[in-house]
C-alpha cells in the first residue's frame, strides 16, 4: 500500500514536472532560446577557428570598445592595416554579426573581417544585444549607436567616416538593411522608431549575405519552422508576431526607396534561406537601386549552405569574398570634389 502510494505521488509530481517545462517553452521564450544560442555559440565558435586559419598577418586591431554607455551588448571591435599613420582614415565596413537574433558574437566574424582589412579597410564587428533579453528594434538603434561613435572616434580608429559600408549575415544582414533604408529614407525610420545618426551622403553601400528581409517568405510549417517561430518569438517579444503591426516593419524588403545604397547580395544555392535574397535584388533593381549578386546554380556541387561565405576552403567561398571586395573598392572609391571617382 506504501509502495502504491508512493509511486503515486511520484507520478503526481512527474506530471506537474512535465507540465511546468511545458509551459515554460510555451509561454516564455527564454528556454527555447537558450538551447538554441548554446547550439549556434558551439557551431559559431567552431566557423570562427576555422576562419582564423585563412587571417592574414599585418593586421592590427583595438577590441571590445563601448560604443554605448546605455549598456547592453554595446562593444564592438575594429580591424586596420598595421602601419597606418596617425589621422589617417580607410573605407569602413560595418559587420553585423548572425545568429537569428538571439545567438553569435562579433568574435564570429574576426577572421573574416581581417581578410576584409588587408584588403586596404577598416572592418569593424559590432556586437548588439541579443533576444529575448534584447527585443526589436533594440540591434537596429545600436547599430546607429555604433555608427555614431565611429564618426566620433574616427581619426583614432583610421575610420573614414565619409565612406561606410553597411555589411551583415544572416539575421546580421537583415539588421544592416534595415540600418541602410532607414538612413537613406528618415520616414522608414519613423515607422521603425529608429533615427538615424549619419547623414545620406556617409554611407555608401550595403554587403549583404545570405540574409531574413520579408517575414512573408518565412516557411513557418513543420519542424524547421518550430525553430524559425522561436527566432522571431524572441526577437519580436510577441506571442503573436506574425499579426504585431509595430514587428512588421522588420520586413525591410516591403519598405525599400530608390535610395537605398548600391547593394551586394549573395546567398548559396542550398540555403533555406535563397529565396529572400533573390527577393529583395528583384525589389531593389525594381527600384532602380544598383545591386551587384553572387548567386549558384541549383546544381552547384558541393551545395553551398546557409552561411556559406564563411567556409573559406570552398572556391566559392574564396570568389565570394573576391567580389564582395571588388564591390567594397568600387563603392568606396574616393570622389573628387565633382563627384566623380578618382
């Protein structure tokens, strides 16, 4: 009778076990999230040493600096050519890191970025703070925030505050679109809630890879589109994201002006994602907006996955960042006072 009565209460309290760890993943974002950002910090950390190996030397670089005393995830790192004289200032490439809003790290991107250094920039990675902690606008405001501390910072950090590049992946390349359209057309940024801190004329083209522009294209059916509602749970704040009006203005790609900056846009042939990126070119070259693309064939072998740029043993990877360099170079170049490149 003990025995029975024992395996009872055990049972009973199994039970109210299960059912608060279900409601805790159905009514909080957070333990969702958390297994994710665990699962994309593993994988993240492990591109990045891969990535280290292609880095290249003569490189220097000032970390972790404050961009915002408001605090949060407000540090971002900046990477130059080594050798620079005092004052003097090289394009900038502003990097928002991936992770679907809730995950990475700007230590994600630093090989990267150093590639993008030698190459004659300075590349600077900004961390922004994350969801559920962290919900939207909250990155795209800090991106601002970043910009606006490069132009105060810029003859210490060689930042050529007249030439910035707008750059991201994946979920940092829908921040960094959003970022672009809202400094070149102030009305965008009223819907969002942004102000932009740089004028039209600094920024001078956005890099955009494998990117979220258009929640309209999400597949949010079956197992992946578990993981896609969690995403944009956390970072909407919104149990009911998809019918939140102030969220919808996250679709970027249903917002874009002839004004936006000349644009390069690449995702791979195998990424679930493609179809945002193709997507948005049609609506920016819709807008009369200079787009520059890298897209495979569907039958390109070996299929090259969401992310794929990062993967710096694939050739086409290497010609990735090839002409995302050439693109940064033609953006960039320097203007004599006439407008015309030098």
């Amino acid at each position: 009778m003990k025995l029975r009565k024992l395996a009872h209460l055990i049972f009973a309290a199994a039970a109210v076990a299960g059912a608060a760890g279900y409601a805790a993943f159905s009514l909080s974002p957070w333990p969702r999230a958390l297994l994710i950002r665990r699962d994309y910090d593993r994988s993240g950390a492990a591109v990045a040493a891969a990535m280290e190996r292609h880095a290249p030397s003569g490189v220097s670089a000032v970390r972790d600096l404050v961009y915002d005393a408001a605090g949060g995830a407000a540090a971002l790192d900046v990477y130059f050519p080594t050798g620079l004289h005092e004052g003097q200032g090289l394009p900038t490439v502003v990097w928002l890191h991936g992770g679907g809003w809730l995950a990475g790290d700007k230590r994600d991107v630093a090989g990267y970025l150093k590639l993008i250094a030698a190459s004659g920039f300075v590349a600077v990675a900004v961390n922004y703070s994350l969801a559920p902690g962290a919900i939207y606008p909250t990155p795209v405001r800090q991106t601002f925030a970043a910009l606006a501390f490069l132009t105060r910072e810029a003859g210490r950090l060689h930042v050529d505050p007249r030439r910035l590049v707008l750059a991201g992946d994946s979920a940092g390349a829908q921040i960094a679109a959003q970022a672009a359209e809202i400094a070149m057309d102030p009305s965008y940024g009223r819907k969002v809630g942004v102000a932009s801190t740089i004028g039209r004329d600094q920024l001078r083209g956005a890099l955009l890879f494998c990117g979220v522009y258009d929640l309209a294209l999400f597949d949010l059916g079956g197992p992946e589109g578990k993981i896609r509602r969690a995403y944009l749970r956390a970072y909407s704040g919104a149990m009911d994201f998809l019918n939140d009006p102030a969220f919808s203005t996250v679709s970027v790609a249903r917002y874009l002006t002839p004004n936006f900056p000349p644009a390069f846009v690449s995702a791979g042939n195998s990424d679930p994602l493609r179809e945002h990126s193709i997507a948005l070119v049609d609506r920016l070259r819709g807008k009369g907006v200079a787009v520059d693309t890298l897209f495979y064939p569907a039958d390109y072998a070996p299929p090259l996955q969401h992310e794929y740029q990062f993967d710096l043993d694939l050739d086409a990877s290497k010609q990735a960042l090839g002409r995302a360099l050439q693109f940064l170079k033609k953006v960039t170049a320097a203007q004599d006072p006439a407008g015309r490149s030098e």
